[in-house]
C-alpha cells in the first residue's frame, strides 16, 4: 500500500490528460461509458462462488465516441467494465453476509483486488476457455493455494497483499484494493475528488458495477485499445473470509509478446503510461 501511495503522488498529472483514462473503482456516470456499458461490442460472463452463494463474474468490452472536446479527428475510447450478479433478490451486504455466516451484529466483509498492470503472454495463454473462471491454469496452483489458504478478520482492512507465489505473475504494476460492502463509490478520478460517496451497501441489488478501465482517447479505426482488453487475461480476487480468485478472457485467442495485451507490449509502448494512471486511480481509492 505504501509503494501505491507514492506512485499516486508522482503519476496523478499523467490523469488529467483524460480525467477517465485508466482503471477506477466503483462505476461512472458519464454517459457515454453509461450507455457502453448497456450496449457493449462485447461481453464474457464466468461463475464464481462465495461460500455455498453463486455469483457470476462479468467483463463488458465496449469502443465508443466519447463525449469531450478533443483535438483528435473521430475519437474514440474503449472500455471494459467489470461486474458481479447474483440472484435471489437479496442486498449484497445481506448475500455476502449469508455466504460468510456472518452474525447479525457484525459487518460482512467483501475485498477485491486487481493487478493493474498488463500480465505476460504465457500467464494469458495458460487460461483457456474451459477455465471458465478458474485461474489454476493462468496463475499455477501454488498461487492459487496459497491464494485460497490465507484468511481475512471479518473487520479487517483490504490489502491487496498477495502470496509471494503469486507476485511474478500477477503485480507486474501494483495491485489496486477496494471494499466493496459497506463502500459504494459512484466516480473515482484524480479530478473530481468531491464526487466520491459511500453509502450503505446492505441495499445495493444485483448486479454490482465495481470498475471499469479506459483508454485514453484515439482516432477511429486503431484496434490496440480494444484489443488489449478483448484478449487480455482479467483477474479479480475477491476476499470475505478468504480469497477467491476468478479469471476471464473475453477472447481465448494465443497472443505473443508484441500483443496489446501483454505486459511485453506494454515495457515499449505509450500502452505502459496508462497502467501508471492506472495505479493513481487504484491507489487514490484504497486511501479513501
Ligand atoms: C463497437 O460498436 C460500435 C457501435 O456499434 C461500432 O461503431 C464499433 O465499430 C465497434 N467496435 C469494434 C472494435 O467492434
Ligand atoms: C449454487 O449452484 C449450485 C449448482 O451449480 C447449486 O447446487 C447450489 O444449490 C447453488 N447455491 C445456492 C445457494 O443457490
Ligand atoms: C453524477 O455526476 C454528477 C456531476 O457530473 C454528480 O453531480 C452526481 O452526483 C453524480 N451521480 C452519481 C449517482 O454519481
Ligand atoms: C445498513 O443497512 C442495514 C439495513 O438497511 C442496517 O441493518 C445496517 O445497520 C446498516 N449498516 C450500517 C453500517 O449503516
Ligand atoms: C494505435 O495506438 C497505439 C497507442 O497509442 C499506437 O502505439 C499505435 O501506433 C497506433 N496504431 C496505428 C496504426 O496508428
């Protein structure tokens, strides 16, 4: 957390270039990303299960004209937009609550966690389709053991910590944390500071939009944008009493080194710059 802090410190001019460019917790109001996430190009959903609740995890991927005035001829941005569902008509707070056997005088806790640098071609190419959600492959089962045997405090704190079999793999640009009960937070930017608010999350109804990444803006008809979030690897680990690590690829395709989508990519390109507002944007929401 001490490391994010001070990356916020050094990278948060690189955000106000395009106030939205990067990853944010929580989800935004701004009505072009709004209606692109309602109408994306495309869509993956994968099952996860917290205790005995299921839930299912999904990555919309949306390009789109974005509504600012910009010098760049036919702009355009691409998004992805990360949410959970589940069914049966309960709050979050009370289903994660259910899931945790949590006493009624206590608070159910729910973390999530997400590496917000690009990852390596190999980790990308170890998922496959049939992974539907399990990141054993992509990750290896020594991270994903030792993922699932640490154990959280209900009360505790999110860290974004992680198992030191994990690291190579996943903080190749730091780990963003965020609570998702008790903490719903409409619109994070470095910008607007003020628009950040919590309410309680006991009545917030399926699904749950909790982050979205975006591109900076670009002329229409360059794909490394959409590309990048269609055939990268997205990993979340959600944490109540204990992790559960929930992988996806909109498209299973095998990707090289060179790929928009790799962190190979990303060491030589402008690409790299973003996981760096990235980070800003994570870390500025595990201080708030
Ligand atoms: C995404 O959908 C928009 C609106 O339908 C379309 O203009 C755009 O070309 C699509 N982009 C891709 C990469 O499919
Ligand atoms: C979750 O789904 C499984 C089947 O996939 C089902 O057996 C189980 O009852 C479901 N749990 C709940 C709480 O609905
Ligand atoms: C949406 O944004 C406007 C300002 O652009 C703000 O006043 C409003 O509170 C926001 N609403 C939500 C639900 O975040
Ligand atoms: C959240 O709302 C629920 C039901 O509306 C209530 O029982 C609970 O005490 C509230 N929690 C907090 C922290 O305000
Ligand atoms: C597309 O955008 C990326 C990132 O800004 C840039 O590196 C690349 O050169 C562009 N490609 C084309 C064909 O303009």
């Amino acid at each position: 957390m001490i490391k994010l802090t001070i990356l916020l410190c050094s990278v948060s001019a690189l955000a106000i270039a395009y106030p939205n460019a990067g990853t944010a917790f929580g989800s935004t109001n701004d009505t072009a990303f709004v209606n692109a996430n309602i109408n994306p190009n495309t869509t993956k959903v994968v099952p996860f299960r917290i205790g005995d609740q299921n839930f299912t995890f999904s990555v919309n991927v949306a390009e789109f004209t974005p509504e600012v005035s910009t010098v760049i001829v036919d702009p355009r941005v691409a998004a992805s937009f990360y949410a959970i569902e589940w069914s049966g008509g309960s709050g979050l707070g009370d289903i994660v609550g259910e899931a945790e056997s949590v006493a009624s005088n206590q608070s159910p806790r729910l973390c999530v966690s997400l590496p917000l640098g690009l990852l390596s071609a190999s980790v990308n190419n170890d998922y496959k389709e049939e992974n539907n959600g399990d990141c054993s492959g992509a990750l290896g089962k020594d991270c994903v053991n030792d993922l699932m045997s640490m154990s959280y405090e209900l009360n505790s704190a999110c860290t974004g910590s992680l198992p030191q079999s994990c690291m190579s793999k996943l903080d190749t640009g730091g780990i963003g944390s965020a609570r998702l009960t008790y903490l719903i937070v409409n619109r994070v930017t470095t910008a607007i500071l003020s628009q950040v608010s919590s309410q309680n999350s006991s009545s917030q109804m399926s699904p749950l939009d909790f982050s979205y990444w975006s591109s900076p803006i670009y002329a229409a008809g360059n794909d490394t944008y959409y590309q990048r979030e269609v055939e990268r690897l997205h990993v979340v680990i959600f944490a109540g009493t204990q992790n559960v690590p929930v992988c996806l690829r909109v498209k299973t395709d095998h990707v090289s080194d060179k790929s928009p989508a790799t962190s190979g990519a990303a060491r030589n390109s402008r690409i790299g710059l973003t996981s760096a507002v990235m980070v800003a944007l994570g870390c500025f929401f595990m201080l708030a």
